[in-house]
C-alpha cells in the first residue's frame, strides 16, 4: 500500500493512552454511535484514528478481520477527503472502504455502522467523480438504502442524519425538486429536517454545521448565505477533540478565507 500522507496539524490532546480512550468515548463517537471495543487491539486501531494516524488504523483494524470494518473505513473515508492530494488515489480510498462496507453487511446486518459508512464512502465517491456521474451509475438508491437501515437500527445516529440531509440537498441541487422526488426520494423539507436533528444530538459537532452550511447552499444559494455564513463561522470556532474534527474545523476556517 502507498504511504499515505502525515496528519499536517499539532495532534496535541488527540492521544487518548491508556483509559482515557474509555473515558472520552462517548464525547468522540456521539455522532456514529460506536460502542467501545472490547478488543484491546480495535481500541489502539481507534487511538490511531483519533489522533490522526490515518493509515495505521486501518492497518490495525484490518489485522482483526471484519470487526474492525467501522475504524478501518472511517479513517480511509477521512484520510480520502481530507488529506489525499492524488484524485485517482483518493477514488481507491473509497472504493476499497465500499467493498469493505460491504462485506461487512453480510457479516454484521445488524451493527449501524456496517451500513452507515458504506453510505458515507458511497457519498464520498459519488463527490469524488461528480454527483451526476454516480446517479448514472445508480449510487443514489444504494446510499438512500444504506442510511436509511443505519437510522432504522441506531435513531441516534447524528452523522447518517447529516448524511442522509446532503443525500436529498445534492440530488434537489443537480436534478431538481421534481425530478427529484419522484426519482430518488428526495425532500427539501426532509433535507432541513435531517440537519436540524443531527445538530440537535451533537450541538458541539463543526461537521453537523458544516455539512448543514453545505446543504442550505445547495437548496437555496446566496438567498441564505448569512446562515450558511453563521454555520461555518460557529464550526470554525469548535474546539476541536481529535484529528477528525480538527480537519473539519481547518476545512471551515478555509471555507471562510
């Protein structure tokens, strides 16, 4: 495998040894809802993640077989978005969390997030070659399936509810309202309704804002841009608990440049 690039920001308070991974868990995974690994190798695979060592965690997560599908394919899908300059690298990043993603329904239908980061990365690739492109290809369907199981199984999870507000925002963006309901399900109101929720269950979250920003944009462009504004500035502002949020923060702040 291709070494990937260094998380380029100071990882300080990111580290979580020992116990402290225990301790702040529920704070770093309120928006995907994972429960704590019992497996001491998983728990060091998400210390790895956590602090930014983005391939070492999917190295780790990858040596204890599909159990370690969630740490493996949200540090590929972090790691692809953030910090991949290459654009066909980034497209494999992607691709190989999807297949991942989808081994791991077969093996665990029933855990949320074997379903939720099959959407994440699917939504990820699809933004990576072109919305438009992916609907040809029929990604549209599988991603609005995915999030909708992962809600089915865990109601609280913030991040497929901030997934699941961009899924119907881009389809309204790139082929109408119309269109857009009829084909793929698609909702102006549900987008809102979707952000609303996410940022209710993780109020302190810059990706919850951040994503809403992105969402109101592609509904209602500069009609609303002091919201969006509003979204970003307080997303900026987060402080942030490990490398994740703090690549979401710098993203923010560039959007504000």
């Amino acid at each position: 495998m291709k070494k990937w690039q260094p998380f380029p920001h100071d990882r300080t308070g990111f580290e979580y040894p020992g116990a402290a991974l225990k301790k702040a868990w529920k704070d770093l995974h309120r928006g995907d809802q994972e429960p704590f690994p019992a497996s001491a190798e998983l728990q060091e695979a998400w210390r790895c993640f956590h602090r930014g060592d983005f391939q070492q965690a999917v190295t780790l997560a990858d040596a204890c077989g599909l159990e370690g599908h969630a740490v493996a394919n949200k540090a590929s899908g972090i790691y692809a978005t953030y910090l991949e300059p290459d654009p066909q690298q980034q497209v494999e990043c992607f691709k190989a969390a999807i297949a991942r993603a989808e081994r791991a329904i077969e093996a665990f239908p029933d855990d949320p997030n074997s379903h939720y980061f099959h959407a994440f990365n699917l939504g990820r690739y699809s933004q990576s070659i072109s919305v438009v492109k992916a609907l040809r290809q029929g990604v549209g369907g599988k991603i609005f399936t995915s999030l909708q199981r992962t809600l089915e199984l865990q109601p609280l999870h913030a991040e497929a509810h901030t997934a699941l507000g961009m899924y119907h925002a881009e389809i309204i963006d790139k082929v109408g309202k119309l269109i857009g309901g009829m084909t793929y399900s698609a909702s102006e109101s549900q987008a809102i309704e979707h952000f609303r929720k996410a940022l209710e269950l993780t109020p302190r979250a810059p990706i919850a804002r951040i994503e809403y920003g992105n969402g109101l944009y592609l509904l209602y462009g500069d009609r609303r841009l002091d919201e969006v504004t509003e979204l970003y500035v307080a997303a900026a502002e987060a402080a942030p608990l490990d490398a994740m949020e703090k690549l979401d923060v710098e993203a923010a702040l560039a959007e504000l440049e």
